[in-house]
C-alpha cells in the first residue's frame, strides 16, 4: 500500500517505558486487560488466567514511568521500517477519519500511538509484548511492539506485505473509533447485563473493528496496490478464534470471531467503503 509519509506534526507519537502512563497510576485491572490476555492466550499459547496474575501483580509493583524525553515524532517513527509503516498509517488514519466524525457531527480526538519494548505501563494496566498490539481507551492509545510484526509472520505465516501490518493498526484504530461512538462502552454495558453473551459480545466488538480497517482502506483504495487485497485476506484468516486454537476452544469461547466471519467483515469495509455498513455487525446484539 502505497501510504504518504507521515506528517510528524500532526500525529500523536510517544514512547512507552517500563512502569505507568503519564497522567496515571495503579489502579484496578481493567476490562482492556481481560481482553489482551485473551489475546495472548489465543496468538501464544499463554493461560490467559496465569497472565492476568502477571498483569495484576506488574500493575501494583511496578514503577511509574518517566515522560519520555524530548523525543521528537520523528525520532520515534525512524526507529525501524515497522514503527515509520505504523506512523504512516496512523497519519493516513487519522486523515480518513476526522472528516467522517465530522459530518456525523461527533467529537473526534487523534488517539495516541505509543511505541514499547518488552512491557510498558498502559492507562488499562501493565502490558507485555507478548499480548501482542492492543488498543486502551482509558488513555485513548494504541500500544504496539513492533517486534510483534516478526513472530506475526512467523507464527500466523502472515507473509511479508506490508498491508497486513497496516491491518493490525487498522484494526485497533477502530477500537479507538468504538470509544468515542460509544459503541465500546454499549457493549461493555450488554456484557454486564448478559455475562453469558459476553464473548459473542465481544466478538461482534472485534468484527466491527476489522470492517473498519476495512473501510480505511477502501476510502483510500487509489493507494491500494496489486496483493493488498489478498495480504488481507490472509491476515483475516490467520487470526481468527477457530484457526488460532486448531480446535482446542470451543465456539462459545470465541472472542475475536472466526477465520470466515474475520475475513468477510474485512471484505465488507473495504468493498463498501462505508463505515455505516459496519454498524449493521454490532445491530445484532
């Protein structure tokens, strides 16, 4: 995909430490972490139970985390192609969704993009890389460890285009754009009247995140380049609940959605190119 350079002056960009956030402490281990050890069971291997011990025991001894510096947007982007690819389509994101919030007359807010190694401290509690990229509406931020892109390839078998890593941001920038509908905090609201459905929840959550990146890529579609279409496709497929496990998990246990159901809620944004098709996904709740 064929994505302008960023402009540094105009994208949210920090680097993540090793303890808190700026702004924020310790606190409770939030909903967001439930999900990313979810995440981490699924893509890993981890027992999502042991890695919510880890997180809450990180989240009350560890350190609270220093501003980062001086560090110029641009610094951070150039650390290696992984983190300039992921400034380039925060930008580009950024650029296709404010004129959208716009005309819906919805208050929209650039989430930050924040840059880690190993753990970091988020505004949803302490983080590991092995969760893989994972958005955090307590401080509105999209967390990524670019060494994450490597064991993608390696272990999903995602290939090396670029597109499916614009995917993951794609994908998490629409939890961001859940927040600020208010979409996320419906579910979260269903989640708690029905705990029985709150996987299913979830999953229609995940879907309508990946129509979304869906749909950024099909209002810029005049950037799209030969194989994109299939990187995605294959992105889709390899991190969907049935072809992560292999089986091991049953369909009520799904939080993401299936390979199938991952692909044709990609495919539906980006051939409709319309952010109100997405909406039809969480309607059936």
């Amino acid at each position: 995909m064929r994505l302008n350079p960023f402009n540094p002056d105009s994208i949210n960009v920090r680097r993540g430490g090793g303890g808190g956030f700026p702004g924020g402490g310790g606190g409770q281990l939030g909903c967001g972490a439930i999900v990313i050890a979810l995440i981490g069971a699924l893509v890993f291997g981890i027992d999502p139970g042991q890695m919510l011990g880890t997180l809450e025991s990180a989240q009350q001894g560890a350190p609270t985390q220093q501003q980062a510096g001086n560090e110029s947007a641009a610094e951070i982007c150039d650390d290696n192609q992984y983190a300039t690819e992921a400034c380039n389509a925060l930008g580009s994101l950024d650029d296709t969704w404010a004129p959208l919030f716009r005309q819906a007359g919805i208050e929209f807010r650039k989430p930050y993009l924040v840059f880690y190694q190993g753990g970091t401290r988020s505004g949803c509690g302490a983080a590991s890389s092995s969760m893989g990229p994972f958005y955090c509406p307590g401080d509105e931020s999209i967390y990524i460890d670019t060494g994450f892109y490597d064991e993608m390839q390696r272990k999903l078998g995602t290939g090396p285009g670029d597109f499916a890593r614009y995917y993951v941001v794609a994908h998490e920038y629409g939890h961001h754009v859940q927040a600020l509908t208010g979409v996320a905090q419906q579910i979260a609201s269903a989640q708690q009247q029905n705990p029985g459905a709150a996987n299913q929840l979830q999953v229609l959550m995940e879907l309508q995140a990946d129509c979304y990146a869906g749909v950024w890529a099909g209002k810029n579609r005049n950037l799209i380049e030969p194989g994109d279409f299939e990187e995605g496709m294959q992105a889709a497929s390899a991190i969907g609940d049935d072809t992560l496990t292999q089986g091991r998990v049953s369909p009520e246990s799904f939080t993401h959605g299936t390979s199938a159901q991952r692909m044709q809620a990609l495919r539906l944004g980006m051939e409709s190119g319309d952010d109100s098709q997405c909406d039809r996904i969480v309607e059936q709740r």
